[in-house]
C-alpha cells in the first residue's frame, strides 16, 4: 500500500509541476500580459506580475513539484517514508 502511494504522490507531483509550470506560470502569466495591454486601463504591476511569471515558470513548477515528489520518492526508497538527516535512506 505504501508503494502505491508513493507512486501516486511522484506522478501527482510530476503532473502538478508541469501544470503550474506550463499552464499557470508560462501561459497564464502570456495572457495576462496580452490581456492588460489590450485594457484600456492598463496597470505596470499587472503587466510585471505576468512577466515575472513567464520568467520564473520553470522553478515554479519545479517548486510546485517538489511538493509530492520528494515525500513520494522517500516513501519509495526506504519503504516506511524516513529519510536520515544527510538526505540519504535509512537502511
């Protein structure tokens, strides 16, 4: 049971890092830069806010993966989800 869910939060994880990386920062943060220069009243923060999201797209989503990757890849390794305190499986 416990591997089964490690692989489910590793795939959940790889797919919300590629949703909040593509979609959400990436295109969203395109759309929103269309969308604020296309307003006839336009804010230079809202058009920051987009670029800055196109920018840091990919740590975004690398971030938003790390999320469930690393718990799952934990559970996955050693099998009762602890890790000792230098990063590696405890055995």
């Amino acid at each position: 049971m416990k591997k089964i869910f490690g692989i489910f939060l590793v795939v959940s994880g790889v797919l919300f890092g590629v949703w909040a990386g593509i979609w959400w920062a990436f295109i969203g943060g395109i759309v929103d830069v269309v969308n604020e220069i296309k307003a006839v009243d336009t804010s230079a923060v809202n058009i920051a806010i987009g670029i800055a999201k196109v920018f840091f797209a990919v740590p975004i989503g690398y971030a938003a993966a790390a999320v469930a990757v690393l718990p799952g890849w934990a559970i996955l390794v050693t099998g009762n989800g602890s890790v000792s305190v230098r990063g590696w499986p405890n055995r």
